[in-house]
C-alpha cells in the first residue's frame, strides 16, 4: 500500500507562476521510491519539529531527532512526557524536516501510530533502548548510550512505530 506524495513546485531557480502550489501529486510505494534530494532529509542528522494535537486542542510542537525504519517513522519519547499522553490520546502526527542549510528545501511527514513498544516489554523492549542509543549516536556521535535520561527519575522510554500516510515535498538541498 502506497503514500500520497505532493511535490510543491520549487523557486530555488526564480519564480514562476503558480509558485508554493503544488506541482504534482503522485503515489509512492516506500520511501526508497523518494527522489534522494528528499530522501536525504530522513537521512542526515537533521532535527525535526513535530505536532501532536495538545490537550487544549491546539497543535504542539516539539523539535526532535527524527528516525525511521523501512517504511516506518520511529517516534522515541520518555513515557513520562505529556506528549506521550497527547499522542496515545491522538495517535495523528505530522513532522516537518526542514534542511538548516537552505529553509526552502523541506519534507512533511503525515504519520499515524500503528503500535506502541515500551522499554520494559519483556519481548521488545530491548529495541527500544537499542534504538534510542541509535539516534543518540546519530545526532550526538559521542558515546555507545543515550545520554539525557533524567537522573531525578527512572526515566523509560516509549516507541511509537507510525505508518506514513502523506509527504509532501519542496524545494532542493543547494
């Protein structure tokens, strides 16, 4: 089963008519059918911003480190976290990577949560550190571990597997 994609037309190059309109919309089958100029936002260690419906209704946004998995986007919080409770309330996401060298070269993620894996399944919970300690590595580079657990608590860790079920897309890297 396939994604819906929307390809915004691009004014790196001058404008033009119709501009920020989208120029196409096509179906995808995995992200590995995404043109590498988008696909390489997933890839690098390029932090994203993420909105979950809050408890007042209103969107909340959060910059996180973004991972995936095939054809699945990881979302690794602590289950403390309000967002967490936001999200199992909500399970609609949409991430937004935005590549710090050049704003109008960005990917949208519509993602909606399939299952949830906590640190201490006694099946998978393992996945969940390993894949935590993962993205620390990813986006810090230093050390085998996560290294920003809370101290004040015993801090545990969810993961939510989210089906991807739209992207859209502008702009290029240079």
């Amino acid at each position: 089963m396939g994604f819906k994609l929307a390809k915004f037309r691009d004014v790196a190059n001058g404008t033009q008519a119709g501009q920020f309109a989208i120029g196409e919309r096509t179906t995808v089958n995995s992200i590995s059918d995404l043109d590498p100029k988008y696909k390489m936002l997933m890839d690098q260690p390029f932090a994203c911003v993420m909105a979950v419906m809050g408890s007042d209704g209103r969107p909340n946004l959060t910059t996180m480190w973004f991972d995936y998995e095939g054809d699945k986007v990881l979302i690794n919080v602590a289950a403390q976290r309000t967002k967490t409770k936001w999200i199992r309330k909500t399970p609609t996401i949409t991430i937004l990577i935005l590549n710090p060298g050049n704003m109008y070269h960005w990917m949208s993620l519509k993602v909606t949560v399939e299952r949830e894996v906590s640190e201490d399944d006694a099946k998978e919970g393992a996945w969940v550190t390993e894949h935590v300690n993962r993205i620390w590595k990813k986006y810090v580079g230093q050390g085998e571990e996560y290294g920003l657990r809370d101290p004040s608590i015993d801090e545990r860790r969810v993961l939510f597997e989210c089906r991807v079920d739209s992207i859209a897309t502008f702009g290029d890297p240079g």
